[in-house]
C-alpha cells in the first residue's frame, strides 16, 4: 500500500505540505517582505493545481475510509484552481494585512477538509472533512480584524453551522443505526425507505441544504458574506459551495439512488423556493456582496434543477456549470475585492458611471454579470442550457417553465448592476482603480474561461466522457 | 495535400490578420494593415491555387474519373446526439474549391485597389480587419461540411457585410442602408434557419453528405420527409423553399432585393468584393450546394428556383434602364446576373448532359465574379475622379482615364455577352440549357440578355463618351490623372481574366455529378443573342454616344412606365407602405395600446407585487441568529412531516 498511498492522496499531501510550509515560515519569521511571501503562497498553490493533473490513478485506501476517481482528480483540480484564483485576486488586501500566513494556513485547512470529504468513501470521514473544512472559514470570516461587521459574520457563522452539523450528525447516526454500517459501500444495500432512514436522510439533505444555502435553510448566507471579508465571501460562494455540490451529487445518485423518488421531489420543492426567494431579494440589495449572496442562492436552484434528471447528464451538466460558475462569479467578486481594498466602497451606487474611469474594468463586471444572467454567449448560457436540458428530461414542464421564467426576472437585477456601470450618471465617478498584475493576471483568466468555456466544448465533453 | 489541414490556412489567415489589425491596427499598425492583409491573401490564394491544381488534375478523381467529395478534415464542435452534431469541417469539392479560388482572387484584387483608394482614410486599419473578417467569414462559408456551420458563417458575413456597407458611419444614407441590408437578410435568414430545422430533424443529421445521401435515395428518411406535409405540399419541399429564402435574402432575389442598391452607400471596393463576386452569390452557391436534393428529390422547389430567378433577372434588367447612379446601375445588373444562375440551375437536371444549366450556373458564377468586381473598380476609379455617384457629372472621360475606359469597355463587352470575351460563353450555356428545358424561361432570358447590352452600353457611353468635358470641374486639384498604381494592377488583372476566363473548358472541372461534361459550341445557336445584343449596343450608341436629348424624348413618351422603372417598380414604397401604414397601424399601434396599458400594466402590478412581497418578507431576514434556527428547524421539520406522513410512495 506504500506506494499507493503516496500516489493517491497526493492532492491532500501536497496541500498538508504547503501548510506546514507556511507554518514554518510563519515561525521563523525571517521573512519580512510582504510581496515575498505573497509570492512564496501563489507559486506554491500553482504548483499544487500543476501537480493535480500528473500521476492520477483510482483507487481506494484505509479499506474504504478513502477513495479516489479521474471525476474526483478532477473536483479537486477545479477547487485548487478556484483557491489559486482567489489567492491571486487577494494580493491587495492581504499586503496591508499583517497576518496574511494565518489566511492561508486557514484556507488551505478548510480546501484540504474538502478534499478528504470529496474523497471519503465513508460517512465519518465525509464529516470529518466537512467540519475541518468549517470550523477555519469561520476564523477566516473575522478576517477583517477590526470591523464589527466581519466578528458578527464569523459568530453566526460558527453558530448556525454547528446547528446543522447536529442535524446532520442525528442524520448519520439514525442511518447507522438502521443500516448497520457508515460505509458507501455497503449502506445502499440497506436502505429500504422505512420511515426512520426517511426521517435520516431528510436529516443528512437538510445538513447539505444548509452548506448551499438552501431556502429555507440560507438565512446565514447573506449576513455571512456582507460581514466577512471579499476574499473570503468569494471562497464561500464559489468554493465551499462548489465542494458540497460535488460531495451532493454523487451522495443523491450513488448512496440514496434507492429514494429517487422520494429526493426528486423534494429537490422540486427546495428548486421553486431557493430560485424564488433569491430572486426576490437579490431584486432589493444594495450592497453588492449582499446582492451575490443571494445572487448565489439562486444559482443553487439551477444547479439543483440538473441534479433533478438523476442520472450522469446531470452530473455532467451540473459539475460544468459549477466551472462557468467559478469563473463568472470569482470576475465579479474580484472587481468588488479591488474597489472595496481601495475607496472601501461596496454599494451598488458606488458603481454609477464606472465605466468613465475605469472602462475595461467595467466591462469585465458587465461580461460576469451577463454570464451569470445566462446570455449568450456567454459560457454562462451554455451552462444553464445544459442544466435546463438535463433537468427537462424528466418532463416536468412546469418547473422548467417556472426556471425559465426566474432566469428573465434574475436578468432585471444582473442588468442593474450593468446599467450602475454603463447609464446612471454620475456627478463623480469613482477613481480608476489600480489592482496589482496578480489580480490583473486573475481577472484575464476569469474573462478567458468565461468566453472560452462556453465555445470550446472539450470541457463538457471531457466531464461526460469521465462520468459514463 | 488535399487531406491535409493546410487547407484550413485559407480562411485562417484572414481571421489573423482581422484580429491582428482589429486589436492592434489602430495604435501600431496603421499604415501595415493593407499590406498584411494583402500579404495574407495573397498566401491563401497561392494556397488555394495549388489545392485547385492537386484537385482537378491530380488527386481529386476517384477510380472511375469522378470528382470525389473529400472532407479535409472535420472538427465535432457540439455533438447533440449520436447522430446530430455541428462540425467544424472543410469540405473540398470542385464548386468550393471554384468559390475559394474566386474569393481569395476578388478579395485580393479588392486588398491591392483599396490601397490606393482608401488611401488616407482615417479608418484605414479598421477598414482592413474588417475586409479580412468579411473574406474569412466567406471561405468559412464556401468550405463548410456541415448545413449548420454553414448558417454561422453565414450569419457572420451578414454581419462584416453591415460593417462594410455602414464604414463611413457619419454618413446617415450609409448607416440606414447597413441596416437595411442586415434587417432585411435577417428575415430571409429566418426562413434558412427553420429550413435548416425541417430538414434536420427529418434527415437526423446536419452533416451535407449524409443530408443529401438520406434525402436523395430511397430510405426511410426519404419516405418520411416526403410523406410528412403541411398545407398540402411535402415537409421537403417547404424545407428546401425556405432554405432557399435565405439564399434569396443574401443574393438579393426579387422580394428580397431592395437592400443590394442601398447598399451601395459602403466604399466601392467593398461593393466590388461582396455585392459582385461573393457575398451575393453565397444564394447560388447553397442551392448549388443542395443541388442533388432539389433536383432528384423535389423538382417543385426547384421550379420556385427557375421562376424566382428569371423574374428577378428580368425585371432588374428594367430598373437598370432608368438609373443615373453608376453604382446603383451596376447593383441592378448584378440582381440580374444573378438572376441568370439561378434559373439555369431551375432548368438543370441532375447528371450527364441534363446538368447543362448547373454547370452553366457555376461557369456563370465564375465569369461573372471576374468581370462585375471589374467593373465595380472601374466604377470606383471613376468615382474617385469625380467625386460623384451620378452619371451627369460624368462625361468624356475616356482621354483621362485611358485605363480605365479600355479595361471597363472589355468587362461592358463581356457582361453583354460578346464573343470572345468570359460572359459570352458562360452565357450561351445558360441560354442552351434553358432553350432545351423551358422555352418560355429561354425567351425571356434572351430578352434579358438583350437590355443587358443596352443598359451596360448606356453606363459606359454616359461615363466615357456623351458630354465631351466634365462641366463641373469644382475639383480641380483633384484631377490628378487616374489614380495610383495600385488601383490600376488589379483592373488590368482582372481586364485580362475578364477576356481569358471564358476559354476554360468548365465542363471538364464542374458537372452536376462530378463526371465530365463535354459541350460543344454551336455557332448557329449563338447567333441570336450575339446579334440581339449587338442591338442593344447600337440602341445605347444611338442614345447615348452625344448628348442629344433623345433618351429624354423617349423617357418622355414611355411616360408613366419609364417613371415606374425609374421608381425601381415602388418595391420601396410598397415596403415602406406595408410596415409603415399598415403594420404600424393595424399592429404596432394596437399592440402598443395593449403593451402600454395591459402588458405594462401586468408587469408593474407584478413588480408592485414582487416589491412589496419582498419588502414584507424583509423582516424575515432580521439578522438574529436565534431566529434563523427557528426557521431552519421549522423547514427540516415541514420536509419531515411532508415527506413522512404525506408523500408516501
């Protein structure tokens, strides 16, 4: 097993490394420059995403506690990536910042207790991962050290997870109790639907609905992201949110395959509300961060509408849009991080006449923004067809015709955000912002895959091609 | 070679030099642009040279001395299903090695001229990237495998063409007849994509080999699509129809022709290059395309072909009569040509010495690019001189512009159809299909053939000879002789292609099924027309070579017609007529009265209603940790409750 243990858990390894490394740096203090340890953090998560894509081999370690496939290779690959994205996008704000080695050791904890939960093969170690990729993002939303707002995040952060993670423990100890065993494996064998697995795993789904920000389960979201800082809001939007839909989607087809029906319907009911309710406020914000919360609960509903076709199609559809996802949604996200490190702005009004001072800037945010509508062609429009299409195949109309119509209300409030940038007059427009080349760097790559993605169809391909 | 992805180079380097000069044209590359560009094509026509070379006398017969469709290389872009797919593909037959030998030819023409004649233009770079996005858009065209990548590239010369005809985008005239163009080829496009639509979802495929293979021998696609109807004609031939609407938009047929004249608000040189020799016959070259469908599979949509065409050619020859603008003049004729290819691929039949008319239509095609972007320069270089659209500021001009006269009296001549320049035998195969297969299309053909000559005439004695001196010499700094060298190369080019074209046994190259078809010159045959045109060129000398007042006695006497001519038939007005009168009274008012107080109201009251719900579930989210519990646990619980009590399966 020596050999494939090295080999298997090299993501997990590699990020375990690049902590300890940085702890180390952060004893020994030696040194002092900022924009060098920066440096040291980017070059070290690159080489960590580069490292993903050599030496993948499937396989199963700790007799089943861990396992791995090219699907999974691939999930990790797409968070490295996102986290890489971010990391690079922070670089303003963690240069003023005195402890920026803490952010990452933190980050890198909560990214490597995704990877363990992506990989578990096995319950415990599926909560396990969940609360060590938790427990850091709530230190992480009291990032921002001396605002209020940021320590109020991060308590009803920590709260409302522990909340959740009690349900979803009951859950999981109600489905040991009537299985017998905590092991993917196995598990399926016993489930027969009684009322009391029904009882657990409505339990174990309203655990996850509260990761994605569910309705009813999202009341955390929106605080949470307007308190925390914008590094970490876009982590936990893009990222965290990303890793449970990957653990979500392949626990509802392989483990809970037997309750289809059961899960089907409750994943209609969740789709109406969370696209409904996100809508409705995402309509009324003002604060842009606040606006992407809920911006992101609604696009939770479509991914959920994928996951409704209950096969590999919607999988496939639903993994490929989380790409699109992170791309568009990191492009936004990274223009607010710069605007916010340099006037402290956040507003959607801040925004009016951006574009006279800051014209491609603007029409980066205008391009994220038009992704995330869905407007072709955008990738974003590829990415909600394919989830529409796969969720169309179990022809329930109504609800496909409810998606489409929400995705004509969401456009009204997406095109506030390009009208604030394009048409609202301003007496004084905001400043020209200066990034740093690694948030430049970052935003080039966000534009890229979100153009690219959509034409180029390797991806897609390459995704259904690891599924079937 | 021939199966090797060189070939993609062809319409890959235009797309570099658009980015190229798109991107960094305007800052760094200002006065480069024309020569990379030209550089460029000249690179793919050298490339396309040699692929017509290894295709027609090397590599490209099969076994039995037929022309092989080869598919250079094939790309699956998005596949649907197992069967449906959209390529990327390049499909090397003789009719699209034909059309990419003429476009990169015309198009470098068009590069080489425009140097001189754009010179100084403030937008040169910009001008530039454009014309290499249109001429990359055309061979993606020309060289596409799949029906669909065919609409893409399609809808991508629609829309370079609307920024070529719209380049001078301060003029206003320019800006509406971009428009014009782009609106009115939308709604045709509209009928292409549906009938893209019918015919794939009958045939299961979008790929043109399997398409024409399914729909042309008897399978059950075939049955299908035949057995299928709706208003009493079959789903193939409304398939085939609409599709043909979309070619009618682009080749400007009659109804869809009134964007062509406006359109020649663009530069000159753009008109040589879309609205003569490529863009415009885009029509003819996907009915040619389609050709083993309409021909074996549905004889009635071909006939709307024949009749759309010759009408078309008729009753544009008429307007071409009565036009004082050159440039509109020579629009109208191109109309008319184009009518020519299209009926004569209505009367051809598919194979051996029925596929007259479809070997005549390319041939036509072929001539007629040389020859018309020819006269399109000529035109341009005369305008240059003048600085004026209107043949009654020309005159006389045949002494200062040498050049220029000799080489537009030679494309006039071939236009006309005399022997032994390009148009007279391209045009004599014409006629001889239509005479073997539809006599009365014959006769109006030939009468056609006749105005032709006339109206040609009447453009060249009005420009060279009437007036002895231009009166209006308001410029006279301007007259600096007749241009630079670089406008005067490619009319020559062209001069000579224009006399020598006609000389090549087509037939051996292009037949309806890829065998050779041998013709043979009938000199009793060619008689006729030769004469009937000689006619019109006497008619025309006899009206125009002084200025004499005769053609206004005759205007005078025709009266009402001649002013119905002059008023291009009110097609126009008949247009303008439709959507202003009638669709903005009898539609637009009305549905702006239901839009503006029932829509609009629906909708406030909806987004009343959405407001004031989301402000009443503000309180909602109050921002109390303890509160979200309770709501968490009440949502757990209702999906406990639902789930266990309720829903049972």
């Amino acid at each position: 097993m020596g050999n494939d243990f090295f080999i298997l858990m090299k993501p997990e390894l590699s990020l375990m490394l690049i902590i300890f490394i940085l702890l180390f740096l952060k004893i020994w203090d030696g040194i002092k420059e900022v924009s060098t340890l920066l440096m040291i953090a980017n070059v070290l998560l690159l080489a960590n995403f580069v490292a993903g894509f050599f030496l993948n081999k499937e396989g199963v370690l700790f007799s089943g506690m861990y396992h791995t496939t090219s699907l999974i290779a691939l999930e990790k690959n797409v968070l490295a990536f996102g986290t890489l994205l971010i990391s690079m996008m922070a670089w303003d704000w963690l240069k003023k910042h005195e402890h920026l080695l803490e952010f990452y050791i933190l980050i890198l904890s909560t990214l490597l207790g995704m990877n363990f939960m992506i990989s578990s093969g096995n319950f415990m170690m599926l909560y396990l991962g969940l609360e060590l990729s938790t427990i850091p993002l709530a230190a992480l939303c009291n990032f921002d050290l001396d605002k209020l707002k940021s320590s109020e995040a991060a308590l009803k952060m920590i709260m409302s997870s522990a909340f959740a993670s009690c349900i979803l423990l009951f859950g999981i100890s109600l489905l040991y109790g009537t299985t017998g065993s905590l092991a993917f494996s196995e598990m399926p064998a016993h489930l027969d639907g009684g009322m009391l697995q029904l009882l657990a795993f409505i339990f174990v789904f309203v655990g996850f609905a509260f990761k994605l920000s569910i309705v009813p389960f999202h009341f955390w979201t929106a605080d949470v992201y307007e308190g925390s800082p914008v590094a970490v809001t876009s982590y936990l939007s893009v990222i965290s949110k990303g890793a449970i839909v990957f653990v979500f989607v392949t626990t509802l087809l392989n483990l809970f395959g037997t309750l289809g029906t059961i899960w089907y319907h409750m994943l209609v009911i969740s789709i109406v509300m969370t696209i409904t309710v996100g809508n409705l406020f995402a309509m009324r914000q003002e604060n842009l961060k606040r606006f992407l919360a809920f911006s992101s609960i609604t696009q939770v509903g479509y991914i959920l509408l994928g996951l409704t076709n209950g096969g590999s199609a919607g999988s496939a559809a639903s993994i490929y849009f989380l790409i699109i996802y992170i791309f568009s949604n990191l492009a936004a996200f990274g223009i607010i991080g710069m605007v916010s490190v340099q006037t402290g702005k956040e507003n959607m009004s801040d925004f009016n006449g951006f574009y006279k001072k800051n014209p491609l800037l603007g029409w980066v945010l205008a391009l994220a923004m038009f992704s995330l509508a869905g407007i072709p062609p955008t990738a974003g429009f590829f990415g909600k067809m394919f989830l529409v299409t796969a969720g169309a195949v179990k022809g329930n109309y109504l609800l496909i015709t409810f998606a489409a119509l929400n995705m004509v209300v969401s456009l009204y409030y997406y095109l506030r955000v390009v009208k604030a940038i394009f048409v609202n007059p301003n007496e004084s427009p905001m400043e020209a912002i200066k990034g740093s080349w690694s948030v430049k760097i970052a935003l080039g790559i966000c534009m890229l895959g979100v153009i690219a993605t959509g034409f180029y169809s390797g991806i897609y391909d390459y995704i259904v091609s690891i599924l079937s | 070679m021939l199966h090797s992805k060189i070939i993609a180079l062809v319409p890959l380097l235009p797309f570099a030099v658009f980015l190229l000069t798109g991107l960094f044209g305007r800052k760094y590359l200002k006065n480069f642009s024309g020569i990379l560009g030209t550089l460029s094509l000249l690179v793919a026509f050298v490339i396309s040279i040699y692929t017509a070379y290894e295709y027609f006398f090397i590599q490209g017969r099969d076994a039995n001395g037929i022309f092989e469709k080869i598919i250079a290389f094939k790309y699956t872009w998005l596949q649907f299903s197992p069967g449906v797919s959209i390529d990327m593909g390049v499909v090397l037959d003789p009719i699209s090695i034909m059309m990419i030998v003429v476009v990169t030819f015309i198009s470098l023409m068009v590069h080489i001229y425009s140097m001189g004649y754009m010179k100084g233009e403030e937008r040169y770079a910009t001008y530039y990237s454009f014309l290499s996005l249109f001429t990359f858009s055309m061979l993606g065209l020309v060289l596409a495998s799949n029906i669909f990548q065919i609409y893409i590239f399609w809808e991508l010369v629609g829309v370079s063409s609307f920024l070529l005809i719209g380049f001078y985008y301060d003029k206003p005239s320019a800006v509406a007849a971009a428009k014009k163009a782009f609106i009115v080829t939308r709604f045709a496009d509209l009928g292409f994509l549906i009938g893209i639509l019918i015919l794939a979802f009958y045939s299961g495929t979008l790929d043109f080999g399997t398409l024409i293979e399914r729909f042309t021998t008897h399978n059950e696609y075939y049955s299908a699509v035949t057995a299928a109807s709706f208003m009493g004609v079959s789903a193939l031939t409304w398939g085939l129809v609409l599709v043909f609407i979309g070619g009618a938009g682009k080749s400007a047929m009659f109804p869809f022709h009134v964007w062509l004249p406006d359109a020649m608000e663009g530069p000159t040189p753009v008109s040589a290059l879309i609205h003569a020799a490529t863009m415009v016959v885009a029509g003819v070259y996907l009915v040619a395309r389609l050709f083993p469908v309409f021909s074996l599979s549905c004889p009635p949509a071909l006939e709307v072909v024949t009749y759309v065409g010759i009408f078309s050619s008729l009753f544009a020859a008429l307007i071409a009569c009565t036009q004082t603008d050159i440039k509109r003049v020579l629009a109208y004729s191109t109309m008319s040509q184009i009518g020519f290819m299209m009926f004569a691929l209505g009367v051809s039949g598919y194979g051996g010495e029925h596929g007259l008319g479809y070997m005549a239509s390319m041939f036509h095609l072929f001539t007629h690019a040389m020859f018309k972007a020819l006269l399109f320069l000529g035109a341009g270089a005369v305008i240059h001189f003048v600085h004026s659209n209107d043949m009654k500021d020309m005159g006389g001009l045949r002494k200062s512009m040498p050049i220029t006269h000799i080489t537009f009296l030679i494309a006039c001549l071939a236009i006309a159809g005399i022997p032994p320049f390009a148009g007279f035998f391209s045009k004599e195969e014409i006629l001889a299909a239509a005479y073997a297969n539809n006599k009365p299309v014959f006769v109006v053909a030939i009468i056609t053939a006749g105005i032709t000559a006339f109206y040609m005439f009447r453009l060249y004695f009005n420009i060279f000879w009437n007036k002895e001196k231009i009166e209006n010499h308001s410029h006279e700094e301007h007259s600096h002789g007749e241009g630079p060298m670089t406008m005067l190369i490619p009319l020559s080019i062209l001069a000579i292609c224009a006399i020598g074209v006609g000389f090549i046994p087509f037939g051996k190259f292009v037949s309806s099924d890829g065998k050779e078809l041998i013709t043979e010159f009938n000199p009793m045959f060619s008689l006729g027309p030769v004469v009937l045109a000689l006619s019109g060129i006497l008619l025309a000398l006899f009206f125009y070579k002084k200025a004499n007042g005769k053609s206004d006695k005759v205007a005078e006497a025709l009266g009402g017609i001649y002013r119905a001519t002059y008023k291009k038939f009110y097609i126009d007005e008949i247009y303008l007529f439709i959507t202003k009168k009638v669709v903005f009274n009898l539609v637009g008012r009305p549905a702006a009265w239901i839009d503006k107080n029932i829509v609009d109201g629906v909708i406030n009251l909806s987004a009343t209603v959405a407001d004031n719900f989301s402000e009443a579930i503000r309180p909602i989210q109050s921002g109390k940790v303890q509160q979200y519990a309770i709501y968490f646990f009440i949502g757990a619980l209702s999906f406990a409750v639902l789930f266990i009590y309720f829903w049972k399966n």
